[in-house]
C-alpha cells in the first residue's frame, strides 16, 4: 500500500489486489465493468466467452459465477453514483479507521458513499482516481487484462476521433 494526500487527509491506497480483502476484492470487480456504461459488446464478449469456456469444460458453478458477476455488474449501473469512484473508494483507507474492522467487512453502499463524500470535500480530483484505480488493475492484469485492453481501445478511439476534427 502506498500513502498520497486528499487535501489535509492521509489515505492509504492498496497496490495490488492482494492488499485488499475477499469481499472488498469481489465488489471492486462488479462495480468495474461499469467503466464502460450499457456493457459494450467486446466487454460482453468476454464475459459470454468466460462463461462458455467454463460451460464447456463442465465447470457449471464456475460459469454461474461469472453470470452472476456479470448480472451484479448490470444491476450496479442503475446506481447513481460513478463506479471508477467506488472501484476508488475500495482501494483506499484513511489512518482515522480501524483497519482490520474495515477490511473484515463487506462495506455497504452507504459507508462507500460517506467515503467518497469525505474525500471529494477534501479535493478528490477525477484524474487521481482513475490513475491509481488503472494502477491497481494494471498491478493485476490476470484479472483486469479485459478491462484494461477496453480502455486502451477506447483512448486510441478517442484521439483517432480528435485527429479527424
């Protein structure tokens, strides 16, 4: 974990996905295929290939599991607030808590927006969450390589579109 400063707030943000608990883990990764709202169609087609290999193979559970991930992550965009923010907001801890009765826990929806409240009064800016929630994902490629691949289509996109202009 490293250290970086909200305003005046110390906040420790985990490196790796092995920094961070199971439950903390396992919300990150549904609330992150949000990054690219109404599921596009190569997000999708990863998870359909996932659950069909898994099918395939005969690992049902396996394959249920990745459905299920993949329903959390669709019933998650109705939620109001941004999901690079929560992905953000999971990662990190302030000194003021009590670590290890954060990390056993599976915070609900109400503490990460208390949290994401605190730190956008302090100065949050967009630019230090999506760099040190990339960092993260990139820390873990074995996880997010999906993700990350995605973003970078969507960047090269975007600066093909700007150079038409």
């Amino acid at each position: 974990m490293k250290t970086i400063d909200i305003g005046d707030l110390k906040v420790m943000v985990c490196e790796h996905k092995g920094d961070m608990r199971y439950h903390r883990f396992v919300k990150f990764k549904q609330y992150a295929p949000q990054f690219w709202e109404k599921m596009d169609s190569p997000l999708f087609e990863s998870y359909f290939e996932r659950i069909k290999d898994h099918f395939d193979k005969g690992e049902f559970t396996n394959a249920l599991i990745k459905l299920l991930d993949y329903r959390v992550a669709l019933n998650n965009i109705a939620n109001s607030y941004d999901a690079w923010g929560v992905c953000f907001a999971l990662i990190t801890e302030t000194d003021c808590e009590n670590v290890d009765a954060k990390f056993d826990k599976d915070p609900n929806d109400a503490e990460i927006k208390a949290r994401l409240k605190i730190y956008s009064e302090k100065g949050l800016l967009a630019e230090t969450v999506k760099e040190h929630v990339l960092a993260f994902m990139s820390a873990s490629p074995e996880t997010f390589q999906d993700h990350l691949i995605h973003y970078a289509s969507q960047l090269m996109t975007g600066e093909m579109l700007k150079s038409e202009v």
